[in-house]
C-alpha cells in the first residue's frame, strides 16, 4: 500500500477542486453544488458575524453564491478559489450592511439594556456609543475595516486578510494605528 504525502494530498485536492470549478463555469450544476456544499458553512459563518440573524444569513447566502455562479467564468486562478469566494462574500456583506446604514453589528439596544442601568448610566453610555461610531467613522476606510472586522466581528488577522486582501503585517499595522487614532479621537470628544 503507497501512502500519500499531505502535498500530495493537497495538491490533489486543489486539482479536483480546478476541475469542480471548471465544470461549474460551463453550467454543471452538479460540480456548483459540490462547491457549494464545500465553502457553505464558512460563507454562513461570515455572514452570520455580519447579521446575526438566520433570515439575513440565508438571504445574505443565496445573494452571494448567485455572484459567485454569474462570475465563477472570471476566476483565474490567482488566489485560491477559497480567497476569491470570501472576498465576494465579503464585500456583498460589506456593500448589504452600508445599505441598511448598520455599520456596527452592536446594537445600541443591546449595549444599553444588557444590564440594570440607571438613566443616567444609560444616557453617558449611549453617548459613548455615539462618539465611538462617530470616531470609527473619522478613521481611513481601511484602518476602520480592519478594526471593524478584528474587534466586533472577532475575526483572527489572517481570516481578515484572506477577506481583505490587505497583507497580514499591513492588518495588523492598520488595526494598531486604527486603536491609537480612535483612543485620540475619543478622548478629544470626550
């Protein structure tokens, strides 16, 4: 019995995946469902951290593998097929989210109400809230991504560059400039 290496194995993998792709990009709806079958739970993951609601996530799915179905004819192969499908997934969330204008997933209802707050208490933290949101706001679009998908989507720095497309070093240089900046900005408000 031959026992195969795990780059064997991988590169295997990698070759019935081309091939998955190729069938799917000519109409074998077979070949799409195996790919489907294959990213779907990490396609809901993402987007489950992006809605927090079954029904958004389910809408959120189908919108996405429709995309990658209409352009599954542009992948080239650059990155891996896993890459590519995320950053659609990604920016179809992203692009949902800028939609509906709800940028933080926390809901202030939450952060607000969790607890035995008094009035005041409530009123100071909403305030908090306010200025955070505006802050987040003031930052370079791809400091405030990052922080965003780091702190309130507790994505680890290479799922974020996967996503991104950003270098690791880059995430995490953004991420540490995005906490500085905010911490200034929110004590200049403050």
């Amino acid at each position: 019995m031959e026992k195969t290496s795990f780059w064997q194995s991988e590169a295997a993998d990698k070759k019935k995946e081309l091939q998955l792709i190729a069938k799917a990009a000519k109409g074998d709806s077979q070949a799409f469902s195996h790919l489907v079958a294959r990213y779907h739970r990490r396609v809901a993951a993402l987007g489950m951290s992006f809605f927090k609601n079954a029904t958004d996530t389910e809408d959120f799915l189908q919108d996405v593998f429709i995309k990658v179905y209409t352009k599954l004819h542009t992948f080239r192969g650059e990155s891996l097929f896993s890459t590519w499908l995320l950053r659609i997934a990604y920016t179809t969330a992203v692009n949902s989210i800028k939609r509906r204008q709800e940028y933080l997933p926390i809901s202030d209802e939450t952060i607000l109400f969790d607890k035995d707050y008094t009035p005041e208490e409530r009123q100071l933290r909403q305030l908090t809230i306010e200025v955070l949101q505006e802050s987040i706001k003031e930052l370079p679009e791809k400091h405030a991504l990052c922080l965003d998908l780091y702190f309130f989507y507790d994505l680890p720095y290479k799922e974020i560059e996967e996503i991104t497309g950003i270098p690791l070093n880059t995430v995490k240089s953004h991420i540490f400039r995005a906490k500085k900046m905010l911490k200034e900005k929110i004590e200049s408000k403050l």
